[in-house]
C-alpha cells in the first residue's frame, strides 16, 4: 500500500489520512504555531504565512459547499436529521461568536429559506422571537427550525435554551407554525434540544 497521502486519499478516502496530511496536501507545510491558530480559526490569511493562493482556494471551496448544502436541501424534505445537520454544522459550527439561525420550511418540510437572525458574543447570542415571527410570516412559512451555536463547545443546552424553545414552540403554535425542533451546534457535536427535553409542546 502506498504511503503517500495523496494516493492514500484518492483510493481509501480522506478520512484516512492525519491532520498534519491533510493540512500539508492544503496549505504545505506549516510551523506548528500557525497549525494551531488554524485549529483555533483565528487565522485570516495574512499575506506571507500561507500561500495567497491556498488561502483564496479554502475560502471559495467552504462556500460552495455552503451554497450546494444550500441548494441539496431545497426541494427535499428536511425528515432527513443527517441533512439538517450537516447544513447546520456547515453553516455554523466554526464560528468563533453565537448565531442564531432560523430556518423556515413549507407544510411538506421543504426549505423555503433561511437565515441568521441574531449575532451576539463568544457565549451568547439574543434571540428575538419577533424576529423569529417575522420571518415565518413573511416566507409563508408552515415550519420552522432553530439552532444555534456554542462556540465555548458545550454541546448541551442550557436552561435558558429549553425554556426560550418552549416559549417559541407555544408563540409559533398561536400561528398554526410549527417549531420541529431547535439544535446546539459545535464544531463536533450537534444536540436536539427536542430529544435532550423530551420533545418540545406545540
């Protein structure tokens, strides 16, 4: 067997290869202080540490896969958890402040559109749930899901999570809306506040 990492990644995948290959088939080899900036996402490709050309590459490719995640989910219903997952930890799991984003679907849970609609710290981040409201009724939506990220890494919600979802699934069941379920997103890990509370009323 080969031990060069790009044969390696063309034949048996990239999950098998190390950080370091992978790192190195990217970038080229980098000093480890830098390595770990790029661990902590705190690098924003200074001209000189990385090739300008590598770092522009990364940039485009991570939002295709935005935009293709984006466009996979249109049109399918979102029943599927592994889809609205990786949409929800593409689109959030590496940012370094709390987001909150909305995602609002038809009556057969297809994705009509989404959005962030608050941005607040490292540890916390409002959520307006007229903001939340407004934007199912303007996308005429009949669903929606929430989530939110935990930069810090803690996967589970906190008690003012659950009880913000609570109030949320009970405004939006006023509207005939519902809310189907409401995720903590980190860079490893996604939890359903619906399966850690025991479902959501409404």
């Amino acid at each position: 067997m080969s031990h060069d990492p790009t044969s390696r990644l063309l034949t048996l995948g990239a999950h098998t290869l190390t950080e370091t290959e992978l790192v190195e088939l990217v970038f080229g080899p980098l000093e480890p202080e830098l390595l770990d900036r790029l661990r902590r996402f705190e690098f924003q490709g200074e001209v000189g540490l990385i090739p300008r050309d590598r770092w522009v590459w990364v940039q485009a490719w991570e939002q295709l896969k935005k935009d293709w995640l984006h466009k996979q989910l249109t049109g399918t219903p979102l029943s599927c958890a592994d889809q609205v997952r990786d949409y929800l930890q593409n689109r959030l799991a590496t940012s370094r402040i709390e987001q909150v984003m909305a995602i609002y679907l038809d009556a057969s849970l297809h994705l009509i559109s989404s959005e962030v609609i608050a941005q607040g710290t490292v540890n916390q981040a409002p959520i307006y749930p007229r903001e939340i409201l407004r934007g199912a009724i303007q996308s005429d939506a009949c669903a929606v899901i929430l989530a939110h990220n935990h930069p810090s890494g803690q996967s589970q919600p906190s008690a003012a999570d659950v009880m913000m979802t609570e109030r949320l699934s009970g405004l939006l069941a006023e509207l005939d809306i519902r809310l189907v379920d409401h995720f903590v997103v980190t860079q490893t890990q996604i939890t359903s506040i619906n399966t850690h509370n025991g479902g959501v009323r409404g």
